[in-house]
C-alpha cells in the first residue's frame, strides 16, 4: 500500500518545487531595475536550486538497499553569478562619477522563458495528479 501514493507525492513534491521557482522568478523581475537594495547595492538575480530526492529502501525479494526515487527537493535559492550591468545614465542618483548605474543581472525575456518553462513542468505534475486520481477512482469502481 506505500506504492500506491508514490506517484501523488513526487508528483506533489515537483508541484512545490515549481512554486519556488515561480516565485524566485516573480521576484526577479519586480526587482530587475532595482540598483539599491538593503545593503546598500544592486539586486542580484536569484536562481531556485533542486535536487533529486533520493532514499535508501530495502528490496523485500533480494534484501538488498536500493535507491528510491521520492521526487524533488528545494535545495536552496542562490545569487546568479553573471556580472551586473552598467548603463549610462549621468541623472540616476545612482550613478557613479563617469555618469555609469550599475544594474541588476536580471534580463526580463531570459526571466519569462524561465516562467514558461516553470509553469509547463508546474501543469504537467497537475496533470500527473489528475491521472493518477482517476486510475484510483476506476480502480474503486471495479470493486463495486
């Protein structure tokens, strides 16, 4: 009976995890002209950080560990590592002395192709879920 939600949780777990990421997305693009933050600098592009969800679990037939597979985890939410930009603009209160404002790393079209791509992994799990509950509700239905 542990078998039979699997699915429902991986697919749960990648659900969550596509959240964060739309949400680090969001994020990013409020803040993508936002050159003083609160300590004093530019915003810097966050990135959602997963990893598979791995568990040992031992195989009743050989006795032997295995890796089970339990979905995805968050691991985290890291600074993108790209260079900030620099644009010229000498009546930014920001601006250093040559007339330059740094800005964000954050690139408004790279960021909605990142929301597309977040939310078809996000509606594929919804989907996932919504086979899975009808296959149980056949399933309940043969026993009738």
């Amino acid at each position: 009976m542990n078998d039979v939600f699997r699915g429902m949780r991986i697919s749960s777990s990648g659900l969550t995890a596509e959240r964060l990421r739309m949400d680090t997305i969001a994020s990013n693009i409020a803040n993508a002209t936002t050159t003083r933050g609160e300590n004093g600098q530019p915003y810097v592009r966050k990135i959602a950080v997963f990893q598979e969800n791995l568990q040992q679990e031992l195989d009743k037939t050989t006795g032997l560990y295995k890796d089970s597979f339990k979905g995805v985890s968050a691991v985290g939410i890291e600074n993108d590592t790209s260079p900030l930009r620099k644009v010229y603009d000498p009546s930014h209160p920001d601006a250093d002395k040559e007339g330059y404002v740094t800005m964000p790393n954050v690139n408004i079209l790279n960021e909605m192709a990142d929301m597309i791509a977040s939310t078809r992994a996000y509606e594929a799990n919804v989907n996932s879920m919504t086979a899975i509950k009808n296959m149980f509700s056949k399933a309940l239905e043969i026993g009738k």
